[in-house]
C-alpha cells in the first residue's frame, strides 16, 4: 500500500480514446478536483472543491468532447490540482499551495517532507512517467505528435475581470501558436494571456515537448464559457474545426495546413 493512495484508489493517469488516429495528442491536467481519501478535503468546504482552484471547470469534458471530433488521444490528470499541481515542479511553491488564489488550504500547511514526497512519488510521478511512455511509443511506431493541453480560466481573478475568451500559450516555441491565433477572427484570442511563461505555466510543456521538438501550445478557455454542457459541445466544434478546409480527422497535419485548433 503506498503512503498516500488507497490500493482501491486508481493511478493518476487516465487515458482516453489513446489509439485516436490524429497527430495531435491532448493533456488536461486539471481534470478533476478528486481528493485522495487519505487528504480528505484538505480542510475546505465542499463548496471550494467546486471552485477554479480545485480544478479547470469545464476543461476535461471539453477535452473529452474535442477528441471525440479529431479522433485524438487524451490524457487526463484524476486528482485535484491542490493535492499536487502536475503543470508544476515539485521544487515549485504552487505545486502543494498554501494558498490558492485568495483562499487557504488548511491540508497544504506544515507538510512534512515525508507528505511532500508521497505526492509527488505518487501523483505527480506517475502521471508524467505515463505522458513519457506514451510519447515513447508513438515516437517508437513513428507516429507524428503535435502536444496540445486545454486548461480553462477564471472570468475574474482577485477582483479584476478578464475579457479575453480564448487564450493560447506558448513559451519559446512559437510554430503551432502563431498559426492557431489566426484561426479565430470572431473570438477574444489573446497569445499568453491571461497566463504567459512568466507565470510558470508551460511546465509540462516544456518538460514533454520542447525536448522532443514536438509542436505544441496550451488553450485556455474562459470557463464560464464552457461550465455547461453547451458551451462545451460549442467550443469543442469551434476547437475542432479547420476553417481552410473540413474538420481535422486523420494524423496528417502538415505546417502550412494546420487545424484553427488542435
């Protein structure tokens, strides 16, 4: 039995649709706002886990619903970020905060090395070794892979209203983000915002990506946009379309004919 995880409890990596045929290959790290049994809820009301700083509302069904439409491998993170934030280091102070946003978290303050090292041997661990191993056989059966997470965003932050709609990321690889910012003259699509690499936010990026020579990006998605059902089903269609052509559906995605989205 490991020091965190009940032997009931599954890995950290989900998996969906990972034999999808397309060169893209989508990660949402902030699926789920799950706590390991043992954290119990961190010492937060149930009412916070439903909040942004557990998890990206709306991200994972999106995901799940934009790699239905390209027939794309996801990869999905099954803990909240708050127990460990898999788009960080371990070294980092966000991995394990002891505050998020504006807002304590009681189960986050005073841990030993010994807690810190469960999450990570555990949580954070696992889910990257799993991502390497994917990528491994894919680049082992000479399959392109273009790297794509979807993350959303909160429509104000510390009191101060975001207006952009769709954010695309991008640290110093900019080959699939200069193209997709293109792709959206009728949406609020800003390159780095309302995150940049400044804030710390392309680590699984730069971790799985950049030293593959992959090209990749992050979406975000303001995520009163994509709280319900419609707004997902919406932006995973506008995601998904390539507005040169017809909708993205096979590996073959050269660098002059790009998807608006991957």
């Amino acid at each position: 039995m490991g020091a965190l995880l009940l032997d009931s409890e599954p890995a950290p990596l989900e998996t969906f649709n990972d034999s999808g045929r397309s060169a893209c290959v989508l990660i949402c790290e902030h699926a789920s706002n799950v706590m390991p049994q043992r954290l119990g809820t961190l010492g937060l009301e149930e009412a916070d886990l439903q909040r942004h700083i557990a998890w990206d509302i709306g991200a994972a069904k999106t995901a799940r619903r934009l790699a239905r439409l390209l027939d794309a491998p996801l990869l999905l993170q099954r803990y909240s970020r708050l127990v460990h934030d898999c788009n960080r280091p371990a070294e980092s102070p966000d991995a394990m905060p002891e505050v998020s946003e504006v807002t304590a978290i009681p189960g986050n303050r005073d841990l030993t090395p010994a807690d810190r090292l469960a999450r990570i041997r555990e949580i954070y661990r696992p889910f990257h070794l799993g991502i390497s191993d994917f990528l491994d056989q894919r680049a082992a059966a000479g399959t392109e892979t273009i790297l794509v997470t979807i993350h959303s965003f909160t429509p104000v932050y510390k009191g101060k209203a975001r207006t952009t709609e769709l954010g695309i990321l991008h640290d110093r690889d900019t080959r699939l983000s200069s193209l997709l910012i293109k792709s959206y003259p009728n949406v609020n699509a800003r390159l780095n915002e309302p995150y940049g690499p400044k804030d710390g936010v392309l680590h699984l990026l730069n971790l799985h990506a950049a030293p593959r020579g992959l090209r990749h990006a992050m979406i975000e998605v303001r995520n009163d946009l994509i709280a319900m059902e419609r707004g997902q089903d919406e932006w995973a269609q506008r995601l998904s379309v390539d507005r040169k052509s017809t909708r993205l559906n096979s590996s073959h995605v050269s660098e002059s004919r790009m998807p608006s989205s991957a």
